[in-house]
C-alpha cells in the first residue's frame, strides 16, 4: 500500500481574494512560451481568440531559454516594462 502525505495544513485553508475584473481587456498583453512542446500552440490560439474579441489589444510574444528554469532577469524586466497583462502557456 501507497501513502502520500499533503504537506498543506487542511485544517485553516487559506482565503484568497479575487481581483476586482473590469469585464474587458486592453493594453498590451505578453504571451510567455516558457518553451514547453505546443506550448506555442495554446498561445497562437488564445491570440487568434483575443484579436477577435479584443481588437485594440497589442499583443508581445516572448520566449523562455528553456521551462527547467525561471525566466531570466533581463527577460522578466522586460515583460513588465511592456506589457499590462501576461499569459503564460504550460503545454506537453
């Protein structure tokens, strides 16, 4: 028999409040392929879905040097100096 022990404290779980939306989204949107297989994938479609239904929506495509490690520093600075929003595709 198999065991599997959740670290978590179950007994006082967490409040987590939700951001206030505003129903829309505008600005500039970074898409982070963070290099996984079809990742890209995703992220194309969730571009075609937002031209569609976000037409003043610009959207920045930017990549991870590989998913086995954070995103390096200059990389992370530069997403948040040019974008509002970030989407990040996880894929396999």
């Amino acid at each position: 028999m198999l065991t599997i022990l959740d670290p978590t404290d179950e007994r006082t779980p967490p409040t987590r409040q939700v951001t206030p939306r505003t129903g829309k989204v505008t600005g500039n949107v970074a898409f982070l392929d963070i290099s996984k297989p079809k990742g890209n994938l995703l992220l194309d479609r969730l571009q075609s879905l937002l031209e569609v239904s976000a037409p003043g929506v610009r959207i920045n495509r930017y990549v991870k040097p590989t998913f086995a490690k954070p995103a390096p520093a200059e990389l992370r600075a530069k997403i948040a100096g040019e974008n509002d929003f970030i989407v990040e595709a996880l894929a396999d």
